[in-house]
C-alpha cells in the first residue's frame, strides 16, 4: 500500500489518484467562488448559484462556497438562497475559482487555482504576476489553455464578446448619423432584454465586413442576422449594390494572398504567416462598418496600414475592434476602450485619438476589451455550464483526457514542461 509520501513524490501515481487523495488526502475537497478584485471591476462569475448547487449534487465529495461580494452579477444572497455557504474568509479552500487576472496581494500560497491569467502570451504587464504565483507555489490553470484531445479549446467567453461587440458597432453607427437610440448592452438585463432594442435599428443599405470564423464572430452573426442584416457572399459584397444592409463573413483567406502567388494554403498560412499579404483593402473601400472578430497572429500581415486610410478610396468610418489588439492589425485601435467610455476617435492625418463623433473624417472606434462584462449574467451561466460539464469532470476525476494537465502552467513552484518557453519571461530576464 502506498504512503502519503509515496502520492507526493509519485506522480505516475497522483495522475490517477481521486482529487481528494491528491489535495493532502482530505476526505473532502473544498471550492472557492473568490471575489474578483481586478480594477475596472468585472460582474462575471466563474459558477452561478444555481451550478454551484450542482457541483454539490454531481460531487457529493467536494464542499464549495462563495467569498462575500458586492459587485457579482449575482448577490450573496443568491448563493445562499441555493445553500452555498458565502464566506469572508477562503484560505481554507483547496481549489480557487475566479474569472480575470487576482491582484498579487490576494494569491494564497500553495492553493490551485482557475482564472485567465494573460500570461501565455508573455503579455508584459503579468510578469510579476506569474512571478508571484511561482513564488506561492501555486498551481495555476489557465482557462484559455484547456482544451480536448484535438487541440480545441472547451470554455471561453468568446461567444458573448461577439454579441455584445456586434451590438456595439451598430450602437455607435446610431450614434455617429443620430438615426436610432439603443440601450447600451450593459443596460439591459440580460440577452433577451437586449434583443427587445433589435427592433428600434433601421439601416440604410450599409454593407458591414466581419472577420473571423471562431465563438466570436458566430456571436456577432447572432446579432447581424437577429436585426436582419442579410448575410452575402464576399464577392457580392464587394461587386454589387444593395437596397437593403448586408454584412460578409471574412475567413483568412478572403483577405490574405501569397507574396509568390501560388495558391492560398489555410495550414501553411497558420505556419508561415510571413510569407503572405492582406488583400483587405478591396473590402475597406466598400463597407462601411468592421466588425474585427478574428484572431490575429503579430507575425501574419495586418488588415491594411494608416497609409491606406488616407486615400480617398478607403470607405470604412466605425470599426468595432472586438479583439482589441492595440498597435496591431488595426491601426485605429491606439487604445482600449471602457464600457462606461465606449467609443473615441482615430484622426488618420495626425495618427491620434481624439473624442469620439467630432469629426467626419476621423474612424470612430470601439474597441471595449472586456466585452462580455456587459452580459454578465448570461456570459456567467454559459461559462460555467462548460466549466461544470467539461472540466469539474476532469479535475475531480482522474483526468484521464489530459485536460487539466495540457492546461496547467505551474505546480511546485515551477513551469510545467510545456510552458518551459515562459521561463526567461517568467524570471523577468527578458523584455517580452
């Protein structure tokens, strides 16, 4: 029979052991709902009431209960009215679950926890975060970094950004020609609220260019087709006249052509992005609205260059930037932008942002990075339906598919062996 010595130091062995014998062979493992201490605040939840109810249901092994909060989308109340126990006090939890980054100050040593930490990418300013969280000997996993078997990631917001960016784009089109007035996303309660101002927007014939083919931009379709935009095809879209408004999906390679001229090559794009260039161009001087949806690689080409918005050829004046990569494929998005300041102007003469709606040469640009903050509550229920139903499993089973382990970027005070390429960003040895 195996020591408790034998399970910490065997990991053959702590792979296919319970969770409850693993987390100090407790005979219960205990979850943590934290408060979401981030500045600007975020109203998301990892789990709802309801679902952390039923974690207690589908694991009667596992305790869970809420730190107190006064910004959740749902009250202390609602927790205890589903008997989640609300708590000051989390440090004696085993596993913590948030939503965005946890302030340094607040990460308990030795504790696992869930929540995005925007540092996979190197992003600089999480540096000391992923210090930190070595330093603790946390174990952190990484919603972004769970994924199946296929390589295919299983819980994201994505969806909900798309909604919500969409919406956003048509909002500011009202705003920027005084033609209609809709609530903003966060006014409203939920989506069904949302989709009662569906009725107040009258388009003229405008032609709409998305990209994108992911979560993201299917929510945005939600949006386009739920206010009856009618969907045409690329070509259409840019050779022929409309009476009513349309919109395009984008994919890749609608806009990306090989510098050689050889045919496009959708698998060697994503390996060798620089041997390629946009042909976005033919779509900026017909539409009048972007709604940037898709992914985007900072070694791949970007959609077009200040240069290009000069010519008086360029069309495009509202680009809703849902994936808000500053300084990157787009060169009107200088900064992000907050819900409670949606939109600003980008002046392509003096590359500069000025106020929003102030002139009509300027690209008015929304560019929100935390989207999906303006639905929390629907955003919430979808995120923890896949964290219930898709990752509980695993972390509270024996992770026979490899989930938690392919996500898991630190453990014992140390990168795990596919995070390896972190350690010189993690050491701070090196300007990411």
């Amino acid at each position: 029979m195996s020591t408790a010595a034998d399970i910490l130091v065997n990991s053959t062995l702590v792979d296919n052991l319970h969770p409850k014998a693993v987390f100090n062979n407790m005979s219960k493992v205990k979850i943590g709902i934290i408060k979401e201490g981030k500045i600007p605040i975020d109203k998301r939840v990892p789990l709802t009431p309801f679902q952390a109810k039923q974690v207690k249901e589908k694991f009667p092994e596992v305790e869970i209960v809420a730190q107190t909060s006064d910004i959740r989308c749902f009250s202390d109340e609602d927790y205890e009215s589903e008997n989640i126990p609300v708590v000051k006090n989390v440090d004696d939890c085993d596993i913590l679950l948030g939503v965005k980054e946890v302030p340094i100050p607040e990460l308990i040593e030795g504790k696992t926890y869930f929540f995005f930490s925007h540092t996979i990418k190197k992003q600089t300013y999480n540096q000391k975060l992923l210090r930190t969280i070595l330093d603790k000997k946390i174990k952190m996993i990484d919603y972004e970094t769970l994924t199946d078997q296929a390589g295919k990631r299983i819980i994201a917001f994505g969806r909900w950004a798309g909604i919500v960016g969409a919406y956003n784009g048509i909002w500011t089109f009202g705003k920027r020609y005084n033609l209609f007035d809709l609530r903003r996303a966060s006014e409203c309660f939920d989506l069904d609220d949302l989709k009662t101002e569906y009725a107040k927007v009258k388009l003229p014939p405008i032609k709409i260019a998305l990209t994108g083919g992911g979560r993201v931009a299917k929510g945005a379709m939600e949006v386009l087709m739920g206010m009856n935009i009618r969907k045409v095809t690329p070509a259409a879209f840019v050779n022929e006249r409309f009476d009513f408004p349309v919109f395009t999906q984008l994919n890749t390679r609608d806009y990306n052509t090989r510098k050689d001229g050889t045919p496009f090559s959708r698998h060697d794009f994503f390996k060798n992005p620089e041997n390629y260039e946009s042909s976005f161009l033919q779509y900026a001087q017909v539409s009048d609205i972007l709604i940037a949806a898709a992914y985007w690689d900072p070694h791949a080409p970007v959609l077009f260059k200040r240069e290009d918005v000069l010519h008086n050829d360029f069309k495009t004046n509202i680009i809703a930037d849902i994936t808000c990569d500053i300084e990157g494929s787009i060169p009107s998005t200088k900064q992000p932008s907050t819900i409670e300041d949606p939109i600003y102007d980008f002046n392509p003469s003096d590359n500069v942002v000025e106020a929003p709606l102030t002139d009509e040469g300027n690209i008015t640009v929304m560019a929100v990075d935390n989207l999906p903050c303006e639905l929390p509550r629907d955003a919430s229920e979808s995120f923890g339906n896949e964290l219930l139903n898709n990752v509980l499993p695993e972390l509270l089973g024996d992770d026979s598919k490899g989930v938690i382990k392919r996500a898991t970027i630190t453990e014992n005070g140390d990168l795990t062996e596919k995070y390896e390429y972190l350690r010189d960003y993690a050491e701070g040895r090196i300007v990411p």
